[in-house]
C-alpha cells in the first residue's frame, strides 16, 4: 500500500462559539478568534506557522479573495503563503484536505487551515442560487433546499422511511448539542412532536429536518512527525484523507443515496485498513444538512445496509450511549458555519481521538470518521486516530 | 526533493469574447486537446486540481460547472479560489504527498461575462475602502505614480514594456492581442489612472489551459522532455495598499528568494533562462525585475532599455507576449507555468528561447502583487 511522504497531525483546535449572528465583531475579527484559540491550544507564536490555508464561500459574504483580507487581518500571513480552497458544502474538508498535503507533501512542516462563514453579512442562500447552470436548474431546482427535499422524497419513497424516523435525528443531535458549548442549537429537551409539528419548508423536510445558518470559525493546526512530537503528546493523526466528486447536474442521476460517500469511504477504509467501520471505527461527525440525509449517509458509508438507515437509530447504535455514536458534537442539524462546517466535522473527529471531548466524549476512541458534503453530491473523508498510521 | 513532471499541456486561443462556448466548454477543450496530445484517456488521471474564482465566473462553487468537462466524476477534485499557479503547486504537492500518480491542473477564466471593474472592487474590504471605488485600474496608478516618482522612471521605459510584450504576442498562436505598436501609441493612449494609460494596461480575455503532473517515472515513461519543479516559494503582502510598501513588491521578492533557495539559484540572470511573469501593468513588469533581483531596485526602467528581456536578450521575460496580451485573469499563472514548459520542451516554436534550460513563472493573486507564487523549473 502507498504511504504518505510524512505522517501528518492536528496538533491545536480553535472554534469559536457559533450563533446565528456575531454583532460583536467584524468578519477578521472572528477569524481570529478561532485562530488565537488554535495557536494557544498548539502553544506556537504566529511566526511558527509556514503557511495558512483558507476556506471560505467569497459569494457568501460579497468578498472577492476574502483569504487575502483575512488571511493576512485575521490570521499570521503577512508574508507567508496564503491559499484558498473553496468547493461549497465541501469546502471545510477540501482545506483540511489541502492542508494535509501542504505538510505530507514535505513541502511545509507547521501549516495552519481556518474556514469561516459570517452570513448575516450576506446571503447564503442568494449565493448557493448562483452555483446552479443558469439555464438548466436555476429556474426548477437551485439552492440547497431544493435538491435536498428532492433526496429526501426519493429516499423515503425507496425505502419506505417515516417521517418519524427522521425527526428522531433531529432530537438525536440537537440534544448531543447540549453537551457542546461550541454548538449553535442546544435543544436538550427537544421531542420528535416538536419537529415533526415544525412549518413545512419544502415537502418533506420541516423546519427542524433543516440545518441552521450559522456565523462562527474554525482553525486547526497541522505538523509532521518531528514538529508533532515538540508539541504535544496527544495529537490526532490522519490515516486516510478522499474525495469522490459527481456529475455537474446532481440530477443525471437517481438521487436516493448519496454515491459519492460510499466510494470515498471504501477507498478511505481500505486506506486506514478498516474492515467493519462500525466495529473498527469509534464515532463518526457526518455531514448532514437534513436529517432525512443522516440516515440515507450512515447507509452509503456502510454503518448499515441500504434502506436501514432508519433502524440503524431506531437501535440506537448512533445515539451517544450506543455503539456507534454519530455526530456527538450535534452535528450540521445543531451547527452549520458553511466554509467551516466540514472542518468543524474533522475538529470535532480529532477532539474525540484526543480524548477532550469533555461531557461529549465518547469513552476510549481509538479511530474517527469526519466526512463532508457538498456542491454537486460530492462527499470528502477523513479518517483520524490517536497512532500514526505506520 | 522529490521530482515532479510536467507531462504537457494545452490552451485555447485567448479572445476577447468566446460567446459561442460556455466556461465549462473551454475547459473540456483544453483537456480533450490534452487526452488526444499525450495519448491518454480519463483513466490515466488520478485526480484533478482546478483554479477557478466565483466572482469572475458569476457562479459560487464554479468548480461544480466543470465535473463532467475535467472527468472527475466519482473521482477527487479540489479547487483553488484563485490564481492558476497556487493551483499547480497544489497538483505537485498532491504527487509528492505520494498519494497520486498523476494529477491534471486545470484553470479558467470567461472575464467577458462579469464586469471585471465591480469584481476587482469587491477585492477591497466592505467597511473601509470599497465604497472609495478602488479597483484594479485606480490602484495601479497609485503604485505606478509612487513607483515612478521614487526612482525616477519614465512613461517611455514603462511603454516598452507594452510594445514587447505585444510584439512577442506575434509569436504565440494563443495570443489575445496581437499587434505592433509603438511607444508613441502608448503614451498617446487615453489616460485610466495617472500615470497609466489604456495601452499600459492588458486586455480581458477568454480562456483556459490544462496540464498534466506525473511523479518521476510515470513522467519519464510518457514524454521524453518532461519539466521539473525545481524551486517553489509563496509569500503573501500586507491588504491594505497603505500598509504596504508601494515602490517596491515585497511579497514577490520573499517568495522569489524561497524559490532560488530551493532551486540553489544564486545569480538568477545568469541561471535562469527565460521567465514568464504576471505583469498586470506596464511599470508593474518592470517593478517584477527588480522583485526577482534581475536588476537593482529602481533599476528596471534602464533594464528593459538595457534590451536585457528582449526576445534577443540574455533573459527574454514574457516571450509568450504575457498578460498584457493575453488576460484570463485567473488562468494567468498558470498559462506561466505551461508556456515556460514549452519553452523547456523545446516546443515554443516561433517563440523558442534557443537552449532554455531553465525558466521562472510568476503567479499572483490579487491587487498590486498581494499574493505571489513564483516557480522555478528545469528541463534536465
């Protein structure tokens, strides 16, 4: 099996506390508040970092090159490099993908990845319009609701899955959110009564079946081998990072699964040498914009077969006293910063594997999924435990 | 280092309006050209790295639009918001990460279907400096007054940029603006931001080019002049134009001394044998220079009268004809890296350097040279 140049790992976490809306601060401002939380946590000065790695939707915010702005107000990159990775949904794991191969490549050896979202500043939904072909989707399916009320009916109507089933993912991680102080929706005392009497927003997905916007940040700090070992004795490290991209029109074909997800975590698995990703992996933080998709997910990354998304939690095996916990921070349902919410997925993976998870801890984690999701059905993997690989 | 290959690559021609073929038509012409050139099929490609930036494409997340054209369908794509060479050296690091054999890098740019004015504007941050109209235009004036007034430079040497650039252009098939002109025509130009006139300035073009990256012996195995990477570096300037230093450019110097470093450059004029740089303004290619230590600080008006980077001189810069004859914005880097492998192939035709064995591309992000990537390659 081909191994990586250098073994890589996240060695400091920051977020921020995310929220509908940061009035306080100005868009660099809250950058950098995850940023001075990552470099505390790595204890390094600004000056130790080789390169910073950005992820954020320029459109969201109306920013052109908005790493060019932040990168250098809100983060150390006066003349350092600074690069932008922006693929939408995806984008949080595309960065952390790009920052894996900026430090395993040899090429850098401390780099630094910050995503962000600030959108009550712009509009997300006005920018997500614009990723549909203007003559083709634009007028009948564009923006994110769309498409995923779409996913939904199909799954659904395939493999007969209720409506009641789906809420129970909402209840599932908007009451995990309770034990996250980072998460934007803390609902401990939320019923599958309360979501499935929500408004109707596009059939069948209610208002509680649907992430939430959110402003906030996160910054993860990535080194090699030797760096790692100066800076910490408890670091998360990568086994397996994989994308799986998807036709231009997410409509060229049936949109009941989510392909791109199994073929990513197959090559990921067969990567970190995982056989049974329930048995041999710890906890999962997925990527799921409605909680119809967390079901239909834990099927394509193999968690269950096909169509038992639903019984998979109606066991339990994904609630955070089961087996397998899914999405123990609360997930995208609980908190959804767009160019940071992937990242926030593989933050939260390395917190577990790190063991400082705190009152959402998963007890002994040894290995850790993050995944995300995005633009047209793309999926991104990542795998992450506490030994280095070789 | 381990080394990287630059297998081949492809480009349209740069025009100013390809209204018959939408941006993602573009792309899949530079890499169907790229296929049937180097004989291969989707299969041999192990992921793809493209460059796009959704203001200039008028569509968030433009990468989705180009799946089915690069074929990454059920295949890794991932996409730098920016400049063409930020998204090579991301192909390259992808190979030496050992995770991929090959890697094609793709990038593009339709600028006549945004107005490049109101993107470049939206560079400049939504609290302070946006509303003053600042764009790419005002704040080159304000660079190339400051320049010249420092080290006494005049509108003629910053004009004779202009009329090589445009007249190497004739060599290059690929070439948006192709014409002789003066430097009278120059100086006698409409004047856009003083001192600058509409001929200091480059065009806005449509296009796109691709390339393939293949670890050492994959490359060696499919082209028999392959091009390796030899040096990279990356440095980024203060954002703010009055936080930063508007006589000289900083950023691309630091990056250019990485690059040297890696390569073991030490005397780059005598090393280095032909360079394409990212000039987005006349005085700015001269200012380029002096960054890449080709001449002395303030030097670069004599340089260029020096004849020093003609096609005829000891280091021609820009035989392709440059930005300022071809101007896809965000494809620009990396048609740099792509024309400075041709030259190394010893495939530039009526461009050819004779004997170029080692070349310089010069990527940049932003305004005023923000964000720079300068790349060295060899052909040995």
């Amino acid at each position: 099996m081909k191994m990586p140049k250098h073994d890589v790992a996240v060695v400091g976490i920051g977020q921020t506390k995310f929220r509908s809306k940061r009035r306080d601060v100005n868009i660099p401002e809250m950058v950098y508040e995850a940023v001075k939380m990552a470099l505390d946590d790595a204890q390094l000065e600004p000056k130790e970092i080789d390169a910073i790695i950005i992820g954020n939707m320029d459109h969201f915010e109306g920013i052109n090159f908005s790493e060019l702005f932040c990168g250098i107000e809100g983060a150390p990159g006066y003349l350092k490099p600074v690069v932008k990775v922006a693929t939408g949904g995806t984008t949080g794991s595309s960065l952390a993908i790009c920052g894996y191969h900026n430090v395993a490549s040899g090429i850098y050896n401390k780099v630094l990845v910050v995503g962000w979202e600030k959108l009550k500043e712009g509009g997300a939904t006005t920018g997500i319009i614009t990723a549909f072909d203007p003559v083709w989707e634009r007028p009948s399916l564009a923006g994110a609701l769309g498409p995923l009320a779409l996913m939904a009916g199909m799954y659904s109507a395939k493999y007969g899955i209720t409506a009641e089933q789906a809420a129970k993912v909402t209840v599932k991680n908007r009451s995990n959110a309770a034990n996250n102080p980072f998460a934007h929706l803390q609902m401990p005392n939320i019923t599958i009564d309360y979501v499935m009497s929500s408004q109707m927003i596009s059939y069948p997905l209610r208002l509680h079946d649907v992430c939430p916007q959110s402003e906030g940040a996160c910054a993860l700090i990535y080194a090699n081998e030797e760096e790692t070992k100066k800076i910490t004795d408890n670091p998360a490290w990568f086994h397996a990072v994989e994308t799986t991209h998807y036709y231009t029109f997410g409509t060229d074909e049936a949109m009941f699964d989510l392909p791109t997800a199994t073929l990513a975590s197959k090559k990921a698995y067969k990567k970190a040498g995982i056989k049974n990703p329930v048995k041999d992996l710890d906890v999962a933080e997925i990527y799921e914009p409605t909680s119809w998709s967390e079901l239909s997910w834990t099927e394509a990354l193999g968690f269950c077969k096909p169509g038992e998304g639903g019984k998979l939690l109606d066991e339990g095996i994904t609630l955070m006293s089961g087996e397998f916990p899914v999405n123990p921070s609360g997930g995208v349902l609980s908190t959804n910063p767009i160019g940071a919410t992937a990242l926030v997925r593989v933050a939260e993976a390395a917190i577990q594997v790190m063991g400082r998870g705190e009152k959402r801890q998963v007890p002994d984690v040894e290995k850790a999924l993050a995944m995300g999701f995005g633009g047209s059905l793309w999926t991104e993997i990542l795998i992450l435990g506490k030994e280095p690989l070789r | 280092m381990d080394k990287v290959g630059i297998v081949g690559c492809t480009q349209t021609k740069y025009e100013a309006d390809k209204i018959d073929q939408t941006y993602s038509e573009l792309v899949f012409e530079v890499v169907k050209k790229l296929h049937n050139e180097l004989g291969i099929t989707n299969d041999d490609i192990g992921c793809v790295i493209t460059s796009s930036n959704d203001f200039n494409d008028g569509r968030t997340i433009a990468n989705m639009a180009i799946q089915d054209a690069v074929g990454s369908v059920r295949k890794a794509e991932s996409r730098v918001s920016g400049d063409g060479a930020f998204a090579y050296i991301y192909g390259a690091m992808r190979i030496l990460s050992e995770s991929f054999d090959t890697v094609m890098v793709v990038s593009h740019c339709k600028c006549s279907e945004v107005n490049q004015y109101l993107v470049n504007n939206s560079i400049f941050d939504p609290y302070y400096q946006r509303h003053l109209g600042l764009d790419q235009i005002s704040s080159a004036g304000l660079m190339a007054n400051m320049y010249m007034n420092k080290y006494g430079v005049t509108e003629e040497q910053a004009a004779m940029i202009v009329v090589k650039n445009r007249r190497n252009a004739l060599n290059n098939p690929y070439a948006h603006l192709q014409e002789r002109i003066t430097i009278k025509d120059v100086i006698n130009s409409k004047i856009m931001a003083y001192p600058l006139k509409e001929l200091d300035f480059p065009p806005f073009s449509d296009g796109a080019v691709a390339m393939l990256l293949a670890k050492e012996d994959i490359a060696k195995r499919m082209t028999d002049t392959p091009v390796w990477l030899k040096g990279y570096g990356n440095c980024t300037d203060a954002y703010y134009l009055g936080h930063r230093n508007m006589t000289d450019l900083v950023g691309l110097e630091l990056a250019a001394k990485q690059a040297y470093k890696m390569a073991s450059i030490t005397d780059p004029i005598k090393e280095i044998d032909v360079c394409e740089v990212s000039e987005n303004f006349s005085t700015h290619e001269l200012m380029i220079y002096e960054a890449l230590g080709l001449c002395a600080p303030g030097e670069g008006g004599k340089f260029i009268e020096g004849g020093e980077t003609e096609m005829n001189g000891s280091i021609p810069v820009n035989p392709s004809g440059g930005v300022l004859s071809s101007n896809p914005i965000m494809a620009n880097g990396l048609i740099r890296v792509a024309e400075i492998a041709l030259q190394l192939k010893g495939k530039a035709d009526k461009r050819q350097v004779p004997n170029a064995k080692t070349g310089l591309a010069y990527g940049m992000n932003g305004i005023c040279s923000q964000g720079n990537c300068v790349l060295i390659f060899g052909g040995e």
